[in-house]
C-alpha cells in the first residue's frame, strides 16, 4: 500500500496507461455508448501523467520478478521513456479523438455493431499501454513481453476488419514479421544473460565490453527492431498494413509500432556502439529503406499507400541517423521522431477524412479539396511543410540536424542526404497537392469537427515547434544523452548565413521542387521499375515462402491423421531418425558397456529372451483378442525380469498395470461392432505396407534399444543421488525407498502424473456418457 | 458363461483382496507396495465382481457407484497435502511430522503426512480403473438393450408396412 502514500512516478504511469483499455473495455460492457468518452477521458488521463512524471524527477521503480534467472520487473521513467511515453499518450490522446469521429462512420460504412467501438479502443489502448510499458521497461525479458503485447495488439488493430481477407491476411503478415523477428530480440537477451547473468540493461552496460557475443546479441535484437520499424527489407508489411482503419495506420505508424522499433535500437545504442560495423549495417539498412520508401511513394497513387511509403522511408532516415552516431547522429534521431510523429499522425487523418468525406482514397480521382475543406486543407498543409522541412516548422530543424550529421561523414552522405530529403519533399508535397490543389473533381459531404480539429491541432504543433522550439529539443536532448549515456547539447536556431545546412536545405527545395515539375517525365519509368521490384522483392519470398510451408504441413498432417499406423509412424520414425543420428555423432565412448555374464544371471536372461520372443510374437495373430493376449504376455514376462533385477515394486506394479490393461482393452474389443472387428481381422495389407511398417519399427526399436544401453551402461552420474536419498530414507519414515520417493522425495513428480490421470479419466468419462463412442 | 463356481469365487475373494489392498497402502512405507499398487488391486476386485455378476452389481455394492468420484476426491487430498505447506511458508512437499522427529505409530503404520498423499494417489487410481470399467460395462449394455430394441421395433416396423401395404 506504499504506493498510494508515496507514489513512484514510473510505476504511476504505467498503472494509469494500463487502466485505459481495462476501463474502456469495461465501458465497453457497461454501455457499448459511452466507450468513445471513456476511452478520450482515460487517454488524456494517461498523457497528463505522462507530463507530470516529465516534470519531476527520472524515478525509477524495481521489483524482484523471476527470482531464479534474477529477473527484474525493473521500470525507468528516463528521459528515453519520457519522450516515447508523451509521444504514445500525446498522439494517442490526438487519435482518439479523431477516432471518435471516425468510428461511426466507418461503423456506418463496414455495417457493424456499436459494441465493435469497444473492441477498437480496447485494443488500441492496449496498444498505447504495452508501447509506455515498453519504453520504461529496463530489463530485456519485459522488453520481450512488452515488445510482443504491442505485436498482439497491432495484429488486432490491423485485421480490425474480420470479415475482409485481406484484413486478416495483413494483420497475420504484420504478426509474423515483426513476431519472428522479435525471437532475435528474445535470444540477444539471452546471449547476453549468458555473458552477464542477468537481464537488467543497466548492470550490462557497466560491465560490457566488445566481445563476439555481445555483437551479435546486439545485431539480432536490431533485427527485431528494424522489422518492427518496416526497415529494408522487412518493409513490405507496413503498406498492406494501410487495411486498417485509417486512426490505426495514424497511430501506428507515426508515434506507435514503427517508433518502437527504433526505441529499441536508442534503447541499446551502447551496445551498438561498441561495435563500429553494427553502426555501419544501420546506415546500410537505412539508406536502402530511405531509397525503396521514397521512390515507391513517388509512384502510389493511394492516399495512405504514399504515407506508408513515406513511413518507410522516413524511419529510414531515423535509422540513418543511429547508424551514423555523435551528438547530431543520437540527438537528431530523437528530434526527427518526435517531428516525423506529430507532422504523419497528421497526414494520415487528413487522408482518412478526404476520403471520409469525398468516398475517394485515391490521387488519379480526387483534386481541389482545399475549396470545400479550408480548415482540414490548413492544417496538413501545416504538417506537410513540416514534413518537406520548409522553414518556421519543427520539420526544419528535423533536416538540420540531419544535415549537419551528415556533414560530419564526408561529402558522399551529404549528397545522399540532400536526395534523401529531396524525395521527401517531393512525395509530401505530391500528395498534397493532389488531394488540395487543382480542378475540382468530386462532391463532398461535410465530416464532424473531431475529424478536423485534430489535424489542426498537430499542424498548430508542428509550426509552434519551428518557433519555439526549445520544448521540443529538451525532450529530444533528455532522451538521446540517455542513449548517448552522456548529456549533449543540440544547437537548434535559424542562421542567415551559408553554413552547410543552410545551403544543403536550399538545394534540397530546389530539387525536390524540381522533381514535381517534371513527374510527367519520369513516372512512367519509375513505375515500372518498381513493379519489377514488386516481382523479386521480399514481399513475394515471403509469400513463396508461406505458401511452402502451409503445404508442407498439411502434406505432414495428411500423411499423420490418415490412420493409427501413420501417426505412429509419424512420431517413432522422425525420433527414432534424430536418436539415431545423436548416437552417431556423440563420443561413444564407454557409453556402450557390454558388461560380463555370470552364471546367476541365467534366468534374468532367459525371461528377457522370453519377452523379446513375446514382443515378435505379438505381430502374428490377426484376431484381436489374440492380439491383446499376447500384449500382456510382453508386460508379464517383463515383470518377471523386474522380480529377478531384485526390484519387486517394479514387478508387482507391472503385474497390477498388466492385468488391468488387458481387462480394459477387452472391454473396448466388446464395445466395438464385431462386423468391423471380423472385418478387420480379415484384412491383408499390402506387402510395401508390410514392408514400411517394418522399418518404421526397426527404426523405433533401434532408439529404445540404445538409449536404454546407454542409460544402463553409464549409471555413475546417478548413483551419488541414489545413496544419499537411501540415506535419508528412514528419516522420512519409511524403509521402502520406492514409495517414500514417490511420495516424498519426487512428490511433485507424482502430483504431475495423478493429475493426468484424473484429466484422463474425466476425457474417458465425458466420451462414453456422451455417446461419441458409437 | 458364469457358472456358479465363478459367483461363489468372486464373492469369497472379495472382502480379501480389498483387505490386501488396504495392507499394501499401509505398510507401503515398510514393505513394497504402494497408494498406486493398493488402487489397482481394489480396482481389479471390483472388476472380477463386475465381469461375474455384470453391471447390474455396482448399484448393489455399498459406495461403489461413487467410484468415480473418488478420483477428485483423491486429487484434493494429494493437491492439500502438496500445497498447504507453501501456505505456512514452507516449500511444497514438506511432510509432516519433520524429517527425524517421532511420528504416532499404530501398528506398522505411521501418521504422517505422505500417507495422506499416498491415500490420495489410492483413490485416484481406484476410481480411475473402477469407473474406466464400470462405465465401459454399462455402455456395453446399453449397446446391447438398444440394439435389442431397435431389433424388435424393426419387426415391428416391418410388421406395420406389410399391414399398410395390404390396405
């Protein structure tokens, strides 16, 4: 209860990001009605907390969590989290909003419930929760579990449409994009648990050093997030990712999913750093993703397929920045997301609301919106300019920094710099124009004001930013000297002069102006060479790919529920296969003892030769009951060989189990129909069967045979665990190691199995009473 | 093909093989035998009962239709005895009395605390083989009185289409 009389901020933020989608949900039940509110309310609840806990103090909150791996639920509110956290509420307090006016119209459009209002803001609460989680999380498990809730909320909120298969196709491609490079994420953390003993980031930063392990922890947890971040060339799942309702595409592809991926890599940058080529492979990914987004945008003709090129290439760009490092590298990263976040967050619900509004979503068949939408066309032009980088918007000095990081490698990235930025310019403002400018081509019914204040309020954002920038710059300078690991200074103002930047951002206009001019010439090449990409890109290897796995496994499956030989097949060949090929390649050396013969040892060999001759014997009789005799003459005999090994627990229990099997497998012989039973017993399978069964069981039997000589030749590792338990037998009260191990010493193990049993017997139980059999 | 023999065999080795079962539980912790061993032999007791005198037998024996219940029965006591420990602070397991002290003996059977789980683990496999069986055997004879019924309804039904068909 401490934490109501003195409550830790970072553990205060969490809680109340994690009580919006539980309270919306339970609006939700309550009265499908009021979600819209609720959801609004908890999400300015969320972002006020965020502001306060920015205002006091960095706090840390530390609990242990998994004792025996020493993993810690360990949360910062450093100024890393602090800005990602603002970013998460403050654009997420702009789109809900916006969503409240945009989920009943597309409610309206799609024919769904109201309650479905539940189900949306639920899951995109969720996924505003899971994202503040992850960025105060400092130990790299909850980084894990938080980095997969944001995957399980992303791939509801992108298939939010159920019943389109296209929506469920993107949201399961996004899934398994971002969720099997999330394993990357999973084993780093294990490497480098490996190298430390421990999860927390902190305690590895202290100690790291260069080492291979460390490298590639590093370079496979960068994996993770430059999937999420749609990266060259995990990018293709962002676009198809534009099926979802346009709030989520604002949402999670401005402040949200994409941000996290690069989080992530702020989040390690020390451990990047160490290694120069890690750096090196950033800026590699980076300018391709800056290349393929932006030349791939140029060419869209769909209002959000644009915007999500654009994110590609732009989060490009902020990839580029970590690659290259410094003070402008880490710093301008941090600036460029918080102004890319509030200028795209923008755009996309400008895009949602033209087509909202004119029924229209793409730029061949809209035009001249700005005529019958003044406020909505003020606003995102607002962000546009700050997207294209024009003066007095924060998206210049967004370009600045970029610039002047890459001034400090060379000429060759300068010039890729102005390109990059060129492309930029000219696709935002392509998109623009298209929607705003020009003969009007469509009727438009007026949308509500949740729809267009919203894009007002972040274009009023992005152009406060270029005046008064210094808010801004202080959460980008607290978050990167948290990635940086030591206080930097970024120097953001207007210069009249012709310092590098300066010049750079006037060629950057001058080309990019250039670009639109000229669109006539070039887009009908450019357009063809990007289908040739389409056609080899790795959307299309990871279709192939898709596609040979599912028919791979339903040959499998197939081949598996065919009947009760193939499934068992299907297990004891594949095990029987890997033991095999373990027994080749493992030393075997003093694993296979053949131990001496001794004279007393005649009748124990004489019953197990008797139970091999059983085991063979039981192939013979075609009749069933035959069968199951012969069955329990293998486990008889066996229980012999158990009284002669000197175990007569062993042999009394098999007695037992024998007879009650048999009496069981008669009853099932009594319940089946005898015509199938006759029928059966009358078959005569073909001789390749024969012949494939016997190998299958040759195979198995091989397995058994060596794995139990193997057990049995090396029993040394055992035998210490064996005296000291009979050792402690007496003091247990017992005299009968067997049962007091049982009971006692291995009870757990025991509770285990008798659960089993009864969830068996109730299996049993439900089929029979139910009348399933027969 | 029950003859009398069999009846009167059965019913002889009842009340024994149940008293075997209920000394190998007991003196499990001296001798060899189990919870488990003593289940399957007062399961197979009741099976001979069930396969001599058929399903019928079970409502008449005192308790054993509620066979099946002792499974869970069984698997709360195993369940209390594993956990309640971990509720007083002590890791799962710890059996009572402690290890060396003294326990109260009657006879060669100690009261301690793994007995209680070793009961436990006899009633589960108890009712797992006697409610295996029995709700076998009573499915069994369902098929069969169905299946005599849907015999003599065929007949009838034949019976009645033969009639319609003179009309």
């Amino acid at each position: 209860m401490s934490w109501l009389t003195d409550p830790n901020p970072a553990l205060t933020v969490l809680i109340v990001a994690m009580l919006a989608p539980v309270l919306t949900l339970m609006a939700g039940a309550w009265r499908p009605a009021s979600v819209r509110a609720v959801a609004v309310g908890t999400t300015a609840l969320a972002f006020g907390t965020a502001i306060w806990a920015t205002a006091i103090e960095p706090s840390t909150f530390s609990m242990m969590w998994i004792e025996t791996w020493n993993v810690q639920f360990e949360l910062a509110f450093d100024g890393l989290a602090a800005m990602y956290t603002l970013l998460a509420t403050g654009i997420g307090l702009f789109v809900v909003l916006y969503a409240a006016g945009y989920m009943p119209l597309h409610r309206e459009h799609k024919g769904r419930p109201l309650i479905d209002d539940a189900r949306f803001f639920g899951f995109l609460l969720l996924f505003m929760a899971s994202m503040v989680g992850l960025v105060m999380a400092q130990d790299l498990l909850l980084i894990f579990v938080f980095w997969d809730l944001t995957a399980v909320a992303s791939f509801f909120l992108i298939g939010f449409d159920r019943d389109e298969e296209d929506a469920r196709d993107s949201a399961l491609m996004a899934l398994l994009v971002t969720g099997i490079s999330a394993i990357g994420v999973l084993i780093g953390a294990l490497l480098l648990w490996q190298e430390y003993r421990t999860f927390s980031l902190p305690l590895i930063f202290e100690q790291m050093e260069s080492s291979s392990t460390v490298t590639w922890a590093a370079a496979l947890i960068m994996v993770g997030a430059l999937a999420k971040s749609a990266q060259f060339p995990f990018h293709f799942w962002l676009p198809r990712a534009m099926v979802a309702p346009t709030p989520v595409s604002s949402y999670l592809h401005s402040a949200a999913m994409v941000a996290a991926g690069v989080f992530l890599i702020g989040r390690i940058f020390p451990l990047i750093e160490l290694e120069p080529w890690l750096g090196n492979a950033l800026v590699a990914v980076g300018s391709a993703s800056m290349v393929v987004g932006g030349v791939v945008a140029l060419t869209r003709d769909v209002f959000k397929q644009v915007l999500a090129y654009s994110t590609i290439s732009q989060y490009g760009y902020v990839v580029v920045l970590f690659g290259l490092g410094g003070t402008y590298g880490v710093g301008g990263a941090m600036f460029y997301v918080i102004a890319h976040a509030l200028a795209k967050c923008a755009l996309f619900m400008t895009a949602g609301a033209v087509t909202e509004a004119t029924g229209k979503s793409t730029l061949s068949e809209s035009g001249g919106a700005l005529r019958g939408m003044p406020l909505l066309a003020f606003g995102s032009l607002l962000a546009a300019a700050g997207m294209m980088a024009l003066p007095l918007t924060i998206g210049f000095f967004k370009d600045e920094l970029f610039f002047a990081a890459a001034t400090e490698h060379g000429r060759a990235m300068q010039a890729f710099a102005v390109l990059g930025a060129a492309l930029s310019f000219a696709y935002i403002g392509r998109l623009w124009i298209g929607i705003f400018l020009g003969s009007v081509k469509h009727e438009h019914r007026s949308i509500g004001a949740l729809m267009t204040w919203p894009v007002v309020g972040l274009g009023i954002l992005t152009a406060i930013g270029g005046v008064w920038v210094l808010p801004f710059r202080d959460i980008a300078e607290r978050a990167a000297s948290v990635s940086f690991r030591q206080a930097l200074d970024l120097d953001l103002a207007y210069h009249l002069d012709t310092r590098p930047e300066n010049v750079m951002a006037l060629s950057v206009y001058a080309l990019g102006v250039a670009v639109l001019l000229t669109e006539r010439w070039w887009r009908n090449s450019l357009r063809a060479l990007v289908s040739i990409g389409e056609v080899i890109g790795p959307a299309h290897l990871y279709l192939l790919t898709l596609r040979g796995l599912s028919r791979l496994s339903d040959r499998v499956h197939d081949f598996e529920v065919r009947d009760l030989r193939s499934r068992i097949a299907s297990i004891m060949g594949p095990a029987g296969v890997l033991v095999g090929l373990a027994v080749i390649f493992t030393p075997t050396e003093g694993t296979f003892v053949i131990g001496p013969l001794q004279r007393s040892d005649i009748p124990l060999l004489t019953m197990v030769i008797a139970t091999a001759a059983s085991g063979v014997m039981v192939t013979l009789p075609r009749d069933h009951l035959r069968m199951v005799l012969t069955l329990s003459c293998v486990g008889y005999s066996l229980a012999v060989v158990y009284a002669f090994l000197g175990s007569p627990d062993v042999a009394l229990v098999a007695v037992l189990i024998e007879t009650i099997f048999a009496l069981v497998l008669i009853a099932m012989l009594v319940l089946m129909p005898k015509s199938i039973l006759r029928y059966e017993a009358r078959l005569r399978p073909a001789r390749w069967k024969l012949g494939r069964d016997a190998i299958v069981a040759t195979i198995a039997g091989l397995m058994a045979f060596f794995v139990a000589w193997s057990a049995l030749s090396r029993p040394s590792a055992s035998t210490t665990v064996i005296s000291r338990q009979i050792e402690l037998t007496p003091l247990a009260h017992g005299y009968d190691i067997v049962t007091v191990i049982l009971a006692d010493f291995r009870g757990f193990d025991t509770l285990g199995e008798i659960t089993v049993v009864a969830i068996a017997f109730l299996g049993i139980i439900s089929l029979i009473r139910v009348g399933r059999l027969r | 093909m029950t003859t009398e023999l069999h009846k009167i065999a059965a019913r002889i080795l009842l009340l024994p093989a149940l008293l075997v079962a209920l000394g190998v539980m007991v003196k499990g912790y001296s001798d060899p035998g189990d919870g488990f061993s003593a289940g399957v032999i007062a399961a197979l007791a009741i099976a001979l009962q069930l396969m001599v005198f058929g399903p019928g037998e079970l409502d008449r024996l005192p308790l054993i239709r509620y066979a099946p219940y002792a499974v869970f029965l069984g698997l709360i006591i195993s369940l209390l005895t594993a956990f309640v420990p971990s509720v007083m602070g002590q890791t799962l397991f710890t059996h009572w009395p402690p290890a060396g002290d003294s326990a109260t003996v009657f006879g060669t059977l100690e009261f301690i605390t793994a007995v209680a789980f070793d009961v436990g683990v006899f009633l589960i496999v108890f009712g797992f083989g006697v409610g295996v069986l029995s709700s076998f055997a009573r499915a069994e004879a369902r098929i069969r009185t169905s299946e005599e019924r849907a015999a003599r309804s065929d007949k009838d039904n034949s019976g009645k289409r033969e009639a319609g068909n003179s009309t």
